[in-house]
C-alpha cells in the first residue's frame, strides 16, 4: 500500500499548484509559492521531519533526505518550469516519465569524484558531506516530471463530471495495460525483469516487483493508473447524500485540508506509538532511537523487530483517531483566517 503513496502523492501536488493557479492568482504568484514552499520542505525534511520525526536522534552523522526533500525540490523546479508552454512542460514530464529508464546503464561510478550528482538525479545510494553522511531515497528524476504531469493533470478536474470521470477511467485503464504489456514482455520499463518462480504467488509477487527508487517507468504506471480508476470511483461515490459516505467523505477532505499539518504530527505521534507497542510486547525499543532504514543490516530487519499487519493498521487507525480532532481545528483555523504562514502548514 505504501508504495501508491509517493506517485499519488507527488502527482497531485502538481494538480493542486494549478487548481492554486486558477483562484485568481498570476502565475508569478504561484511560481514565487512553489519557490518558497518548496524551500520550507527541504528545511523541514533536514530539521523537523528527521530529528523529531523518523530518527528521534539529534546526531549529525546520518540524515536522511526522504519523501518530504523530494516534494519540495520538485516544487522549486516546478516553479520554473510553469512558464513554459503546455506542450513543452508536457514533453518534459513525459519524456522523464518514459525515457528516464534509458539512464538506468549509467552508474554514480562513471562521475568519478562527483557520482553524488547523479545520486541526486537517478540513483538510490547516498555521500558525504562533511562529517555528515546524506542519505538519497528519491532521486529526482522522474518524481519532477510526475509533478510536472500532475500540474497539466489540473485542467481534467476542471471539465464536467461525466467527462472528468470517463477520462479518468480512461487513463487509469491505459496505464495499467501499457504496464502488463511492458512488463509481461519484459522489453522496456524496469531495469529488474521478473521471472517464473517455484510458485504462482511467487511469479505474482516477480512480476510486480518493480523499482521504487528511483520509480520505474512500470513502477509509475501501475500506481498512477489504479489512482485514476480510484479517483474516478471517490467522484462518483462522493455525490450521494447517505449520511455515512458523507460522513467519510467528510473526514477525508479534513485530513486532505492539511496534508502537511497531519505529515508534521503523524511522524512523532507513530514513532511513539512503535516504542509504546513494542515495550508493552516486551520487545527491545533502544534500535528506535537513531538511524534506521530498510537496509538488510539495519537493526530494523532483525527478526522480531516488527509486528504482523493487523498491529500495523490497528496502530494506524489509532493515529488517525487521535489526530482528526487536531486537524479538523486546524482546517477550520485556515477557513477563518488567511494569514500567509497557514498557507505554509
């Protein structure tokens, strides 16, 4: 499931920058927006995000430039890149999208003393700074043209429903089968082929095994291909006025009001909780101070570090729970008032 939350996520910030555009400000406003807020994120990946979120650690040796870094560097590139014309920013995001795999031969290797640039534009791996050692999860190409895509994207929500809608429908359906078709032939599309296993189950799980970082051109399809076919759904679903989908509906556009105030507050609220259930199940709780990663010699891959699914989403829902009423204040907060700085949480 995490692995939709990246493409869906990065893509619509695109979208809304330009649902942004269309409330009466110039696209010098919005440019000098996404320059600034692009920015703050990348401030608060390296402060707030790292140290009080993921790492609860304040040492300087390991920083992590995640999700939150990516965001924000896209945002200063995108506030660049809306002056172009539609159809260059559509063969620039298209272009990274589908040719960026073309790159996938080229190693950090090849750039001698300066491989950390292409570890910052298409290479998982991470570098020096100083005593520091940087961490890269999200090269940067192709998350830039995803939102880029996502900003052009923004005239579909425009059109009527019914059109929106079958458009929707008929996006997320071509995604999906250009996927089976690219990855069925293993031609094009991800730079780790899948292949017959012992099992069925395990040829499934070969075959969906794409690559996350940086995303795949498979990787990409079919994540942002059921994302519009779920869009298209929540459309529909949302326009009935029975009280429990409109009681749903309700918290979701909440959450959805204050993405970023609810992503400031999640990250220390379920490192807490993770050290609560694990001292409570008497597992030991000192790997969740410091560094740690996905990495097969991290202490967090040790056996009997983690917990089974259904701890996972019963925490989750816990998380959520308890900070619905906090963002519910806050969106009314942004309702009331139009101070500059709400517009930055």
């Amino acid at each position: 499931m995490t692995h939709f939350c990246a493409p869906v996520f990065i893509f619509l910030a695109g979208t809304s920058a330009f649902l942004y555009q269309q409330r009466g400000r110039s696209r010098g406003e919005v440019s000098r927006f996404l320059l600034t807020r692009g920015v703050w994120l990348i401030l608060l990946n390296f402060t707030v995000v790292w140290f009080l979120g993921w790492s609860w650690s304040f040492s300087l040796k390991f920083i992590e430039a995640a999700v939150i870094y990516a965001i924000g560097v896209c945002m200063v590139t995108l506030a660049g890149i809306i002056w172009l014309p539609r159809w260059a920013m559509a063969g620039f995001a298209l272009g990274q999208i589908f040719g960026h795999n073309l790159l996938d031969r080229v190693k950090p290797e090849q750039f001698g003393h300066g491989d950390w640039f292409w570890k910052v534009l298409h290479v998982k791996g991470g570098f020096e700074l100083g005593a520091t050692h940087i961490d890269l999860y999200y090269p940067l190409i192709p998350w830039i043209g995803v939102m880029t895509l996502g900003y052009l994207f923004g005239s579909i929500m425009l059109t009527p429903p019914e059109i929106r809608r079958r458009r929707l429908w008929q996006m997320g359906l071509s995604a999906l089968a250009l996927f089976f078709v690219l990855r069925y032939t293993n031609i094009y599309g991800d730079l780790h082929t899948w292949s017959a296993q012992a099992t069925p189950l395990q040829t499934t799980f070969s075959f969906f095994n794409v690559q996350k970082y940086p995303p795949s051109l498979d990787f990409l399809l079919v994540t942002l291909g059921p994302a519009m076919i779920v869009l298209a759904l929540f459309d529909q679903w949302t326009e009935t006025s029975a009280p429990l989908r409109s009681g749903l509906r309700s918290a979701l556009v909440t959450f959805g009001r204050v993405p970023l105030f609810y992503y400031l507050l999640h990250l220390p609220l379920c490192h807490g909780l993770a050290l609560l259930v694990s001292w409570m199940a008497g597992r030991d709780v000192e790997w969740l101070f410091g560094a740690f990663s996905d990495d097969a010699h991290s202490p967090s891959a040790e056996p009997g570090r983690g917990f089974g699914l259904p701890v996972i989403y019963a925490t989750w829902i816990v998380a959520l729970l308890i900070l619905y009423p906090a963002c519910r204040w806050f969106a009314a907060l942004k309702q009331r008032r139009h101070d500059a700085w709400l517009s930055y949480l």
